[in-house]
C-alpha cells in the first residue's frame, strides 16, 4: 500500500553519512571541495541527501526497496513494510517525521485499465486530466493538498496483466494527520487500516461510466440521467448541496445497468483488506477461502476425496470443450500437476486432495489469467450473478463446476423416479412393476 515517501531531517544523519559513500564533488578550477553542494546516495531507489548544512532526508519507494530497486507491480503488505524497516534501523529513526506519503492499491482487473480510464469523468466535481497514448494510460487531479491518481499499471511494467493502479500523494500530512505521523507509526496495523479506509473513501467520490451499457434498454427518465451525468461539466457546475444525492443516483444507475466495471468496489476492499492482513510473509499468500458459504449449496455431494470416476460421464466429455480428456495434460505425462475433472484447468494451486476447481482456484486463476477466468465466466456464470460481488460469483462459478459432474448420475435416477411415479399418480388397474425394463427400475433403485 505504501510506495513513496520522503523524510526530512533525519535524525540517524552522522551515521547514515558513514554507512553511505556520499560522493565529493571539486571545483574544475580549482580542485576545492564544493561544500555547497549537496550530496546524494542511491540505495535500492531510495535516495539518501546530505545537504550543506549537514540535515539528511531520505526520499523514495519502500516498495521498489523491498524488491532490490526494482518494479513495485506486486502485493506490498503491512509486513512486508515492516521487513523493510527492520533492514532500514540504522538509517530511519522510529521518531523521524513523514513529510510527504503516497500510499495506493495495486488491483488485478478482468478488464483492461484503459477501458475504465478512459469512461472516467470526474472526482466529485472536478475534471480528470488524462494521458491515452499507446504507452500509457493515465488519469489524475491535483488539489492544493493531495493528488489523486489512476492508471493502468501494466504498460509500464508489463507482466501480462491487467494492472490498475489508484494512488493518493499527499504532500501535506497534517491533512491526514494533524499531529504529523512518525516512521515508527508506518509498521501500526491501525495505521495502515486507516490509509485503506481513506482511499476506498476518495473512491467513492468518482464518477464513472460503463460502455457496456445499453441505452436503448434503460428507462427513459433513467436514460436522461445517465446522459446527463456522462458530460463532466454537469457536475463542474452542480450546487454542493445536491451534488452527493446526483452522484449517488447515476452511480447507482451505472451499477444498475452496467457490467464491465461493477466488480471495481469489491476489488478496491478486497485488496485493502489482503494489504493490511497482519500474517507472517513468505512470499505471494496461498491461501483457502472460508467455504462455509460453500458447503451449505454442496450439502447433498459426496465429499471430494470419496467421489468414484463415472464411466457414463465420458460421452459428455467428448461434448465439451474445457474438459481434461480432451485438453488437459495427463497425469501419466505431468504427475506434479493436477487438473479439474469437469474444465480441465490447472487445479495444482488447491489442496492435494481436490477434485475440481474451487473458490480458492477461481480466485488464483481470476487473479493470474483473468482471460481464462473471463471464458469461464461467460460460459458458466447466470446472468442472475453477473452484477454480484466476486465472492458470489467464486461460490456460483464452483457450484456449475460441480453440478457438471454430478448431474449425469443423478439427474436419470431423479427423472426415472419421476416417471414411475406418474404412472402410480392415478390408482392402476393393475401393477405395472413387471413392464418396466429392469434397467429402469435398477436406476431408480427399486430392484
């Protein structure tokens, strides 16, 4: 969540000015030492300054710091940060005040970046200046006491997916702390719920459209404020004291009858909670999902590890086009891998014991590779789910999974026990049992 910040007077300067091999620079002329100059040292793009007076500051990525000066395009935790200051105690002091933060959320999207920067209309009632061009994809607004930025993250460091940045840059901290905020208070798990509160706050304040709407279909008096809320000069020159209640009305009409960027909230929490988890890092969380939720649609399925493989399942196999016998390596080929009996996707992610791709699969392909997340969905989701938030879509999505599976066998015993008993509705004649076929009568379990 952290990425910039920069320090002023620190008070570990005599020894940051050992631990660091401040470069001298001499007059061309006359070979003195310019002591006018100040002195700078890259450590890791964290850029330590000696000035003439002798004050040290220190500016820069923690971020970029935690991953060796290099991209700071993955998740950077509550403590992670604090991996950070354990390494940095000799330079950072715990009483050293924050003079300016930048502080965001990296948010892997299933949809392009670009898309939402360029639907985007305003903040409140000011304008977005934005930057589209083949490399980059931009959008920010400055006020007098801290920035708000937007952008699509992987163009400029590109890993395959789609990276949304939102960002605030505050350069007046007593905007956010009145009492100022100490380095020591950085590592506060309190601290960092407080930065997650105020961004999915300034969030809520921005107006967006969604180009998957069709405005055919929308009611006409709904029609008009969509219309009207698209033009950013509407709310420019909207009276303060109606400009929450019109927000909040084309907000919802947006989420209403749109699709492509409903999910954005729920990201935007989801994201903020995973940054300030407090747990021991070792690497990238892998973590299983509470499937309390889950279990209580499965209640009438047999257990993962005692499912048997149904020899009637592989006709519908041939039939689809995601399933492992006809797409997916084998395990005879690949053993250290294992794949979903039903789409044939990489299930080596879950537990050893997992038959079918899960919520916790879901969310690691949703997060991975959202183009095979999104073929999934489109195959499988209802349209009843597609506006509901990710969690509910995991748990639907796992439940079509299983279904899949289980509904060849169960599905003919249900439907020949409902014939049977169509014929025994009226009261007979006589018996029919004898006419019916014996296989008939094997399935429905009455032989």
């Amino acid at each position: 969540m952290i990425c910039f910040s920069k320090l002023n007077n620190l008070k570990n300067g005599s020894e940051i000015q050992i631990l660091l091999d401040f470069p001298v620079q001499y007059s061309e002329h006359t070979g003195e030492e310019l002591t006018y100059k100040k002195r700078s040292k890259n450590l890791l793009n964290l850029i330590f300054t000696r000035l003439p007076d002798g004050s040290m500051k220190c500016s820069g990525s923690f971020h970029e710091f935690a991953n060796g000066g290099k991209l700071n395009n993955d998740r950077f935790t509550i403590e992670r940060f604090k991996q950070v200051a354990d390494e940095l105690i000799r330079y950072i002091s715990p009483d050293d005040n924050i003079n300016v933060l930048e502080f965001g959320v990296n948010i892997i999207t299933p949809f392009n970046p670009t898309d939402l920067i360029k639907n985007l209309i305003s903040h409140c009632k000011t304008q977005f200046n934005k930057t589209l061009n083949s490399g980059e994809a931009s959008s920010e607004i400055r006020y007098t006491h801290y920035t708000i930025k937007i952008y699509n993250k992987g163009l400029q460091q590109p890993n395959g997916k789609y990276i949304l940045r939102i960002e605030l840059h505050y350069n007046r901290m007593k905007t956010l702390f009145p009492d100022g905020l100490k380095w020591s208070e950085l590592a506060d798990l309190k601290t960092w719920e407080y930065f997650g509160d105020v961004l999915k706050e300034k969030f809520k304040d921005v107006i967006y459209y969604d180009p998957s709407i069709n405005l055919n279909q929308v009611p006409e008096k709904e029609r008009q404020i969509i219309v009207k809320g698209h033009n950013p000069f509407h709310w420019q020159n909207l009276k303060s004291n109606h400009a929450d209640r019109e927000r909040k009305q084309f907000q919802d009409l947006i989420r209403k009858h749109g699709t492509k960027f409903n999910s954005l909230p729920d990201l935007i929490s989801q994201e903020v909670a995973e940054l300030a988890k407090s747990y021991h890092y070792s690497g990238e969380e892998n973590r299983e999902p509470d499937l309390s939720e889950l279990a209580k649609s499965y209640h009438y399925s047999q257990p993962e590890d005692s499912t048997q493989i149904d020899t009637s399942f592989d006709h519908l196999a041939k039939s689809y086009p995601l399933l492992s016998c006809n797409n997916s390596p084998t395990h005879e080929n690949n053993p250290s891998e294992r794949f979903c009996k039903v789409t044939g996707i990489n299930i080596s992610m879950q537990k050893s014991d997992s038959t079918f791709l899960c919520i916790s699969g879901l969310r690691y392909l949703f997060e991975t590779d959202h183009r095979d997340f999104d073929k999934l969905r489109s195959e499988r989701l209802s349209r009843r789910w597609e506006n509901e938030p990710l969690k509910v879509q995991f748990r639907e999505l796992a439940h079509s999974i299983r279904n899949e599976y289980f509904n060849p066998r169960h599905n003919p015993r249900n439907n020949t026990m409902k014939g049977i008993s169509k014929l025994y509705s009226d009261p007979p004649l006589f018996d029919f049992t004898p006419y019916i076929l014996p296989e008939k009568l094997k399935v429905a379990g009455l032989n």
